[in-house]
C-alpha cells in the first residue's frame, strides 16, 4: 500500500476507533438477541402446563 508509510497517523487510528466501535455494537446486538431469546423460551415454558414428577411405576 502506497502512501500510507507517510502519511498521517489519523486515518489509521479513526478506522481502529470504526472497527473498535462496531466491535462493540455487535456484541451488544448478539447479547441482546440472545436474552431475547431466553425470555421468549422461559415465557413459552411457563405456558406449558405441568406435569408431575412422580409418574415413575414401580
């Protein structure tokens, strides 16, 4: 890559700042997904009706 040896410190650090930045949205996206999730199937088993747990034979 041509130019950039010379050139500014800038451009390089403000892209970092971008991945850096996205890094960040991104794991708060995929946390939140998740959690989304994990309420959507503790309501959808809440819903269910229960069975009791001694229906063993002897």
């Amino acid at each position: 890559m041509i130019g950039e040896e010379g050139g500014p410190a800038g451009p390089k650090v403000l892209r970092m700042l971008y991945f850096v930045g996205a890094g960040f949205i991104c794991t708060a996206a995929i946390n939140k997904w998740r959690d989304l999730q994990r309420k959507s199937a503790q309501q959808h088993a809440d819903q269910l009706p229960e069975k009791p747990a001694n229906n063993l034979r002897s």
